[in-house]
C-alpha cells in the first residue's frame, strides 16, 4: 500500500531568468470528479505556469502530476524525468494508490479499465486534457499534427521542433507549432476547420486498436510518425488559415 498522495506541496520553484527561488503550491493529483477547478487551470495554463515574484516573467515549471478522470475512465500523468519507470508502472499496474485495496484491485484499475498516457511536459499534459474535455482521440489529433508539421516544415523550410493543440474554441482547432532546429524557436499559429478532425477520424479511427492499450501509453509524435499511416498520404490534408 501506498501512502496517500498529499493534496498540495509546497516546493521552491526556480525561475530560469533570474535564478531566484520562491514558493509554488503544487498539485501531485487531479481527480475527476471534484478537482475541477484545477482541471480548468491547468486548461487556462494558470497552474503550472507561475510568474516569478522577483523579475515578474512567467515560465513553464518541470512537474510530477497525475490526472484521474474517474467518469471517463482516463489517466494522464506528466513526469519530469525522461528515465522514468511511469511507463512500465502504467503497463504492470505497479502503482498504488489510497483508494486500491487489493492488488487485484490493481491491475483491474490499470489493465482494460483505463486509457492511459504519459507525457513530459506541461504543454502535453495540458493538451490531453483538453482533448478529452472536447471529446477528441489524441490519437486522431497526433495524425493531424503529424501532417501539419510536414506541411509546415516545408512551406517555412525550417522543421517543426514541437506542435500542439492550444484551443478547440467554435468551428476550428488551432495548433501552435514550435519551429527552427535550435532555440530561439519561433511560434507559429496554425488554424485548421474541425471537420479535418473528423476526416481524419473517419479514415484513420478504424485501423487503431482499443484506445486503452499499452502501446497508447505514448502517444505523441513518435508514435504517430511510427505508426505509418500517413506514409504514403499527402501532408496538404490540412488547409492552414
Ligand atoms: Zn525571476
């Protein structure tokens, strides 16, 4: 059994700008239902992007969450740690929670029951929950972004380093797409129609697997670019406006 995971944490954060430490409150678990509000500030980007006290610039903190949405059966965990084990933890169920009391509790809660993902950073972790917020397959979505950053890659001729989505606001999705081969990156603004989602849902959905399965745990560019279902397609399925 595990001890129950604290509420807050109070932790120094330090500010990439002037070095300066101050007090940040963090949050180790989501749970939903009843932690919505901090569902929102995560969505809102206030919750893990902290200005600092001393030169006043926000930034993006490195942090440990977890997120339980217990009515759509779906966790999330952001990790700081490149070598973590969270994805092997994911897959043999080999994390405790206070509310399991039996290990075969455990592996009902981790195998079948729910979609899991793990992520390793805030912009990732914050994508996935609004994904599940407006009913979108992350996976559809990572196709999506896959073909935009071909498209993109070569009408800017510079790669695109990350993209994301940043809002699904009315009738169109927009990505931000994170492009240049080393810093400064330069942020571009893509805006795609909402019905190339559901293209993309309707010739791409029925050739992936229950979206539960370990080899979902990582879904992100990688799996995509792997999964070689956009091999032989043209990258101009998405119109940028
Ligand atoms: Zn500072």
């Amino acid at each position: 059994m595990s001890k129950p995971i604290p509420k807050t944490v109070n932790r120094p954060a330090q500010c990439p700008f002037c070095g300066k430490l101050f007090d940040y409150t963090m949050y180790p678990e989501i749970i939903i239902p009843g932690d919505s509000k901090l569902k929102k500030k995560v969505i809102n980007k206030t919750l893990f992007f902290p200005k600092c006290p001393h030169c006043k610039k926000e930034f993006k903190l490195k942090v440990g969450c977890i997120y339980r949405n217990e009515t759509k059966k779906e966790w999330f965990i952001v990790t700081d740690s490149p070598e973590s084990r969270f994805e092997t933890m994911m897959k043999t169920g080999d994390i405790g929670f206070n509310d399991i009391s039996s290990d075969d509790d455990v592996l009902d809660f981790m195998k079948g029951l729910y979609t899991r993902r793990v992520v390793y950073d805030v912009d990732s972790f914050r994508e996935k929950i609004l994904l599940s917020d407006s009913n979108y397959d992350d996976r559809i979505i990572e196709l999506m972004k896959l073909s935009l950053s071909g498209l993109l890659g070569r009408e800017n001729h510079v790669p695109v380093y990350r993209i994301f989505l940043e809002e699904t606001a009315g009738n169109t999705l927009e990505f931000t797409a994170i492009m240049g081969v080393c810093p400064p990156y330069e942020y571009v603004t893509v805006k795609t129609p909402a019905n190339v989602y559901t293209q993309y849902r309707n010739k791409y959905l029925d050739k992936l697997g229950d979206p539960r399965e370990d080899e979902y745990i990582l879904t992100d560019q990688t799996w995509a670019a792997k999964s070689g279902l956009l091999k032989n397609e043209d990258a101009g399925f998405i119109v940028p406006t």
